[in-house]
C-alpha cells in the first residue's frame, strides 16, 4: 500500500500538472470506485465542468479542491495508481476505472486492480466530518510537532511501538515498511512498549521518524519488486535502495553486521535487527 511518502509525491506532481485545469469529461467503468455516491452518474456531475484549484494530503488521501467549494477525495488503497496521459489515444492500462479528461488536453486515470481504493467528491466543509479523515493523527511530514510534543503523546500511549507508528489515529500516513525503517532508525525494536522509552529514545524516534520520510519523498517513494507503486508519470521511486531493513532478512545490519530478521506480526511481515534494536 502507498504510504504518507509515495502519496506525497504523487501530490506534488498532481499539483504541478492538474491546478489550473479544468475538467472537460469524466468516465466511470467500475462504480465500485465510486461507490460513495449513489450511482456513477452523480459522481461525473459534481466533477464536469469544474476547475482544480490545488492538491492537498491528509495522511495517505489526496484532496483535489475545486472551484465552487467541492473537493475530489483520492484513496489509493492497496493497489491503487494514478496515471497521466498525455491524449485520450494512449492504450489505457488494464483495471482503469476511472478517467478524467482537462479541457486543456490529457487524461487522469484511476488503476486499481484490487478495487480498494476510491474516489469521490465531498463539499469543502464536510471534509472534516468524513470519519476516515476526521480521526486522523498528527501528519509528521507537512505539520512537524516538538519532539517533547511527540514524547508525551508517544509514552500516554502504552502500546507497542510498531503498532502505534501503524496508528491512523495516532500519526497519519505511515504503513508497514516505513514504520520498520523507522525503528531500525531508531535502534528499537517493534514490540517495545511506548511508556518503557527514555528521553533519549523518544528523541532517537522523533528524529528517526522525520529523517525517514524526508528522505522517502526526496527519492521519490519506493517501488518495491511488484511494481505496483509508480509516480503520475509511470516513474518508479528510488528509496527503496536505501531500505536498511523493510524486506531484508537474512542481510548485514547496516549498523552492527548481523543477520537482519523477520518475524510474522499481525499478519504482517516485520524486518529488524535482533542485535542493535533494542
């Protein structure tokens, strides 16, 4: 799943291309991508005929603003890709369910072949009321807090850190592999418990946590060997070339020279070093 980086990217390259733009058509092949509208038909509506103004992100959601007070709601989900084509003669990839086409020339297209993502269009005021972006945590990224902030919020917790850095509600954006390479920043391990840290390990965490997704979204997210995450324009990120332990096990520790691990965490797969996390 994409997580706060590669959704990070993808804003700021929607940004650079599509404000300004207004839209001209818009088809829908699979209304389960737009399942919270009443039908299709009601979608294409509240899009046709509308300018976008900007590109925002909450956690791991695009926001499209519109003129006229209305928002474009993107979610990725698991799978989930937008690409952008330059006419409407390009081949269209399989399992796109969504097309948008600019007055100005070009199309945005919604691939998902697991059909968890979504879109949808929500009036500007009402964005806070939608329950999955009104419990969202603190966005570590665009809304960086005091690392003592962060500690208090981290040790009133009481829960493993892994799970907690996983926390939509807790912090927005972050997913299984930046909260591995995050800790291993850290040096800690993914079942310490948050109200067992010491000042200096909060502040290894916070700094960990900031120098990671930094540096996520420099190199343009991580594509990792499905291939499923790629940029607007089909470009695959570079990060994962510095993974220090998502999907390493059985590799040195960059830190300590030790076997890197993997345990099964919640359905999960959990990288870390044994030796240097503690």
């Amino acid at each position: 799943m994409p997580e706060l980086p590669e959704v990070e990217v993808l804003r700021r390259d929607l940004e650079r291309d599509i404000t300004g733009r207004h839209i001209k058509t818009v088809e829908v092949e699979t209304p389960r991508s737009v399942r919270r509208h009443k039908n299709k038909k009601e979608f294409i509506g509240r899009l046709e005929g509308k300018k976008v103004v900007g590109v925002d992100r909450r956690g791991k959601y695009l926001l499209c603003r519109l003129d006229g007070g209305e928002v474009l709601v993107i979610h990725l989900g698991m799978s989930g890709q937008l690409r952008r084509a330059k006419t409407a003669r390009e081949a269209k990839m399989k399992h796109t369910h969504v097309i948008i086409g600019f007055q100005q020339g070009g199309q945005l297209r919604f691939i998902d072949p697991r059909t968890f993502g979504e879109m949808f269009v929500a009036e500007t005021d009402a964005i806070d009321k939608i329950k999955e972006l009104s419990h969202l945590g603190i966005d570590p990224y665009d809304h960086p807090i005091s690392w003592d902030e962060f500690g208090a919020l981290v040790v009133s917790r009481k829960a493993k850190l892994k799970p907690l850095l996983m926390d939509q509600k807790f912090i927005a954006g972050i997913g299984n592999m930046y909260s591995d390479e995050i800790l291993w920043g850290a040096g800690l391990r993914w079942d310490r418990t948050s109200d067992s840290l010491q000042a200096q390990e909060i502040r290894r965490l916070y700094r960990s946590l900031i120098e990671v997704l930094q540096e996520a979204v420099k190199f343009r997210g991580s594509t990792l060997s499905d291939g499923q995450y790629v940029d607007l324009f089909g470009q695959p990120g570079e990060y994962q070339t510095y993974h220090n332990a998502y999907d390493r096990e059985g590799k040195p520790c960059p830190r300590c020279r030790q076997p890197l691990v993997r345990e099964r965490v919640a359905s999960r797969s959990t990288y870390f070093c044994a030796s240097c996390q503690v």
